[in-house]
C-alpha cells in the first residue's frame, strides 16, 4: 500500500524539487527503513497516519539531502493540495490538516530553526551531528540555537487560534 499511496507523491514532490524517479526511489525506501524502525521502538502513536507520515518524513529527507548536497534547489509548495492528495485518500482529513499546519509552523519559524528541529527532533541527529550538518560552531550552540527555535516555534502556535483549535481536535 505504501508503494501505491505514497510513493506517486513523493516522487512528485521531488521531480518538482530537482530531483529524478530514482532519487525519489532511494529517499521512499530510506523512509520506509526508518518507519520499520520507528514502529519496532513503538515511537509512533497509534492515531498516526502512516501514509502523511511517510510523505511527510521523505519530504524532510529530501530537504536535508538537498540542502548537504548544494546543487538542488529547493521549493517548498505547502499550497499544492495535489502533493498530498494520494496520501489523504484513505486517511483521515483531520490528521492531513494537521500534518499541513505543523509544515506552516514550520515555515514560519524560518529555514535555519525548521532544519534544526527537523534534523534533531523528527531526523533523530543528535545536536553535535546536527551542529556539524548545519555549520554550527558546536554542540552548546547548537542546543542554545534549538532552545530558541522550539520558543519561537511554542509562541508562533499560542498566537495562532485556529491551529490551536485544530491540534485540539
């Protein structure tokens, strides 16, 4: 199901990116590696959608690999529904939109602050790989800097009623 749900998306979402089928097939399978992990520890809560949560965590994958290798440039196009629009056909449309407000929160905490929280938090790097990904001078920086972006990113959500109301739900 994985290969006939998300895959068509991510491979989209990446040509849209400068990338090509085979990239989108080497990022799809690093991706399903890491959900067999992440379900093995039991780190996945039972609600979650597995097929948001496969675009989404190949999506961020592209990004980091975009960013390391320089040479692709990168767009971010919350907007396009039809990205997301294989991956929400069985799944339920409120855990989607919430997976699309996080992705705007993200957004809107800026590019430095949404790769080191990416990286450390949902890429599981710990902050002394994730200073050196980044070009951080080192690891108290970096936990100085990810203290900072977790502030900014709880003040960006308090002052947004409607992804409050959303989270809720």
């Amino acid at each position: 199901m994985l290969y006939k749900k998300v895959l068509p998306s991510i491979t989209q979402y990446i040509r849209k990116n400068s990338g090509n089928k085979e990239q989108a097939e080497d990022i799809f399978h690093d991706a399903i590696i890491k959900l067999i992990v992440k379900i093995r520890n039991a780190e996945l809560p039972d609600e979650t959608d597995i097929y948001a949560y496969m675009f989404t965590m190949a999506k961020n994958m592209w990004i980091i690999k975009a960013k390391r290798d320089q040479k692709v440039q990168y767009t971010d196009e919350l907007t396009d529904s039809s990205l997301y629009k294989g991956v929400n056909e069985d799944s339920n449309s409120d855990q989607n939109e919430k997976t699309i407000a996080m992705e705007s929160v993200l957004v809107s905490i800026g590019e430095k602050c949404k790769e080191l929280l990416t990286l450390t938090y949902y890429m599981n790097y710990s902050l002394k790989e994730a200073a050196e990904k980044l070009g951080i001078s080192n690891e108290e920086v970096a936990k100085t800097n990810q203290y900072r972006c977790k502030k900014k990113m709880f003040e960006v959500i308090k002052n947004n009623p409607a992804f409050k109301e959303l989270m809720m739900n």
